[in-house]
C-alpha cells in the first residue's frame, strides 16, 4: 500500500510536467505570431519571423494530441491504481479472515486444554488433601511427645533457676553489705582528707596573699623604672635632635654665606666682562671713525 502511494504522486508529476512543457511552446509560438502581425501593422523595421500557418496549426494539433494522450494515461494510471488498492484490500481482508479463523481454532484448543489442566488440577488436590490429613495427625502426635518433652525439660530448668537465684540473691546480700562497710570507710577517709585539704588552702591562701603583694610591689618598681628609663630616652632624643637642627642652621648659614660669596664674585666677573666688551666696542669704533676720516 505504502509503495503504490508513493509511486502514483510520482507519475502524475511526470505527466503534469509533460503536459506543461507542451503548452509552453504552443503559448512561445503564438505569441511570437502576435508579434509579428502586431509589427507589419504598425510597419516598424522588425524582420517578422516567416511561420507558415499550416506549420502553427500542425503544432496545435500536436500540443492537443500529447494533452489528450497526457489526460489518457492520467485516467489509466488512475484505474490501475485504483484496481492495485482494491486488491490489496481484497488481500488484507482475506489475511484478516484468515487471522480471524486462527485465533477462533486456538481459542477452542486453550479452552479444551484448560479443562483438561483443571480436572487434573481436582484430582491432584484430592491427593494432596489425603496426604495432608495423614501428615497432620502425624505432626499432632510428634508434637504432643514434643510438648511433653519440652514441659519436663521447662519444669528442671525452673527448679535450677530457683535454687541459682536464690544462692545468687544470699550473694548480693552478702556483697551489699560489704559495698555499705567500704563506703563508710570511704567516706571517713574523704572527710579526713577534707579537713586536710583545707588546712592546706588556707596555708596557700596566707602563702598566694604575700606572694601577690610582693609581685605588684616588684611590678610597681618595675613599671616606674621603665617610666624613667622612657623618660630619659625621650630627653635623650630631644637633645638629639636639637643638636640636629643647631647643626642643620649653621650648615644652611654656611651654605648661604658661600652663595652669597660666589654670587658677588660672579657678579663682579660678569661686571668686569661687560667693561672689557665696552673698552672693545669704543676701541673698535674709534678704528673705523679714523679710517672713515681719512
């Protein structure tokens, strides 16, 4: 189904394609017939094409044939199409009947082999159920030996436990009062060492109060020693950087007497200059004054 779907689009493409290439040139002819009848009308310079009419109508002809014969095979690939789907209908609802029928017979052959199965099934229950009855009363009577068994058993494992239990209980009696007469002794050691440990306190208290006071007196001295020791550097600096800056003037005095000193000499160097500039400009004068008078 799926392949004849796919082929038939395919054909009436082709066909289509055909049919529009034939009125193509058909429409190419006729128009450049126009054309030229338009031309010889207006007596323009154009060349017509010469195309003789039998020519144009044989193509017409022609162009009609292939659209007819275009549109035949068109309806036959229609039919042929159409006659392939009703087969392949045909086909599938045969397959289907066919299918139909097979799970019908399968069916039946289920059904008769589940009867089978069941009656089967009730026949094997009715065994079992026999065998359960005498395995029941088998198991009753194992039990009951069992629970005889486990009941004398029970009964020398309570008398036991009662005769441990009550030995163990003389035990704990005898152990408690032991743990009572070591506690007390305990608690007399504690106390003695209480009053001892406390004596011992207020011996440390006396001991840490004159330690203390000797610390912050030692701590006293020591602060106000560092306080004049800081003292003495700060005065120290002082005096350092007094004798700096004494130094720094008398050097910047120096500096300025000296520029000062080789500022007049410059001066008198740049005085001394311009007179000889001027002794030799009036020099120069006075030569070309004498050469001019002559």
């Amino acid at each position: 189904m799926d392949a004849i779907d796919m082929q038939w689009p395919i054909q009436q493409e082709l066909q289509m394609a055909e049919y529009r290439k034939c009125r193509l040139q058909e429409e190419k002819v006729l128009r450049r017939q126009r054309a030229i009848e338009a031309n010889k009308r207006k007596h323009t310079n154009l060349i017509p094409l010469r195309i003789d009419k039998k020519e144009v109508e044989c193509r017409r002809e022609k162009a009609r044939e292939q659209r007819i014969a275009a549109q035949v095979q068109l309806l036959r690939s229609q039919k042929d199409q159409k006659m392939q789907e009703e087969t392949l209908r045909m086909d599938i609802m045969e397959e289907k009947k066919d299918q139909k029928d097979k799970k019908n017979k399968d069916k039946k052959k289920r059904k008769k082999e589940e009867k089978e199965k069941k009656k089967k099934n009730e026949a094997e229950k009715e065994e079992n159920k026999e065998k359960m009855k005498e395995e029941k009363d088998k198991t009753a009577k194992q039990h009951e030996k069992e629970r005889k068994e486990r009941n004398e058993r029970n009964e020398k494992i309570e008398r036991k436990e009662k005769e441990s239990k009550m030995k163990e209980r003389e035990e704990r009696e005898e152990e408690n009062e032991n743990k009572r007469k070591e506690e007390k002794e305990k608690k007399e050691k504690e106390k003695e060492m209480e009053e001892e440990m406390e004596e011992k306190k207020k011996l440390w208290e006396k001991e840490w109060k004159v330690k203390r006071e000797e610390k912050e007196r030692r701590e006293k001295e020591e602060k106000e020693r560092l306080r004049k020791e800081r003292m003495e550097k700060i005065e120290k600096k002082r005096e350092e950087e007094k004798r700096k800056e004494e130094k720094e003037t008398e050097k910047e005095k120096k500096n300025e007497k000296e520029f000062a000193a080789n500022l007049a000499e410059e001066k008198a160097r740049m005085w001394q200059w311009c007179e000889d500039f001027l002794k030799k400009k009036a020099e120069q004068a006075k030569k070309r004054n004498y050469y001019s008078i002559k």
